[in-house]
C-alpha cells in the first residue's frame, strides 16, 4: 500500500474463469469508503470481447507511459 493509502491494483485484483470458459470475473480489492461500516467489494464479469478490447486499451495507454517499451531485437 502506498503513503496515500492506494493499493496497488496487481497485488490484489483476482480473477476466475468461469465453468464454460466464456466469462472472467475480475475481483478488485474492497474499498473503503467513509460512513460505510463494511468494505464493499466490486466484481466485474468479463467476456472475450471485452477482455480483448481492455487489453488493446492497456496496450495503447502503456505505449504512452515511461520509460519506453524496448523494441525487440
């Protein structure tokens, strides 16, 4: 957990692939929020076409991130 109480996301994100094999259920870390007694917890149910869209979304933001990508050889 960092100094301004972020946790970060691949520590704690969890994911199952369901029974068919056509759905991923993505699990975040509970969040705390200020008059809520309990943690809530958020899962997101994902099929293949989502998950590849997030993937390409990933792809394109870390493309702009540092440091640069090293280009194969």
């Amino acid at each position: 957990m960092s100094d301004d109480g972020r946790v970060p996301l691949g520590w704690a994100v969890t994911y199952k692939v369901s029974a068919d094999q056509r759905r991923v259920r993505m699990h975040l870390p509970p969040l705390r929020f200020a008059g809520v007694r309990k943690p809530v917890s958020i899962y997101m149910d994902l099929d293949a076409e989502a998950v590849d869209a997030f993937q390409r979304q990933l792809a394109e933001i870390r493309a702009q991130m540092l440091p640069a990508l090293c280009e194969p050889p």
